[in-house]
C-alpha cells in the first residue's frame, strides 16, 4: 500500500465522520428537527466511496496520489463551507460578505468530483490495459 493511499483513506474516513456531524448540529440547529439517515449518508458518502476507490487502488502510486489530491480537495472545501455555514447558523451572525449555501449542495459537489475522478481513473485503466494488450 502506498503511503498516499493511506493518507487519503485516513483523510476520508475522518472528514466523512465530520461532515456528517457538522451537517447534523446544522440541520439540528436551523429547524429544530433531526436530519434524517439519507441526508447523512448523502453527506458522508462521497467521501466514503472515495476511501474505497483509494483501498481499491492501494497498490498504484499515480492513482493513490490523484485520489488523495481529490480527497484533500474535497475535505478542505467540504470543511471550510459546511463549517462556516454552521457557525453562521447557530450564531446567527452575518457576516460582510453575504455567504450562505445550503448544506446539501456541499456533498453535491463532492459527488460529482468523486464520480467524475472514479471515470476519469477507470478510463486511464482502459487505456493502459489497450496499450499492454498492444504491445503483447
């Protein structure tokens, strides 16, 4: 297992955990209700599935660092606008610039890079097999 493997397995897996919680104490927070099971595992999911495409591809260095490139990408905006959007809603503050995203478009966002570095990846797996069969 590449060392970028583990990293972006570890980085998924917590920010998945954190994500999830955020948006929980945000959605708990705003309404008064609980989130329900799908909106957090809609939450935590892109993350999670990408922690299974790096498990899935431990063992090659080029698509252990694209995904945790995608990893770190996705955990610091993730992070950065679920948690800004947090504070604001449990402080009510406004801030200078007028920020607010609804917490669901975060993981949507996230959804479309995984899947987009899932076919991306899948497509490069193709091509290499082609040329290998070629040169057989």
């Amino acid at each position: 297992m590449t060392p970028y493997a583990k990293r972006a397995i570890l980085l998924c897996l917590v920010v998945a955990v954190s994500n999830a919680a955020i948006t929980g104490a945000t959605f708990s927070g705003e309404s008064g209700e609980r989130p329900g099971v799908l909106q957090l595992i809609f939450t935590a999911g892109p993350l999670l599935f990408l922690a299974l495409l790096a498990w899935r591809r431990r063992h090659d260095a080029e698509s252990s660092l694209t995904l945790y490139l995608v990893a770190l990408i996705s955990a610091i905006g993730g992070l950065l606008f679920l948690g800004v959007e947090s504070i604001q809603s449990k402080n009510r503050l406004t801030l200078p610039i007028e920020f607010q995203i609804h917490p669901l478009l975060v993981p949507l966002l996230q959804w479309v890079a995984v899947v987009g570095t899932w076919i991306a990846l899948g497509i490069q797996e193709v091509w290499v097999k082609r040329d290998t069969n070629k040169m057989t």
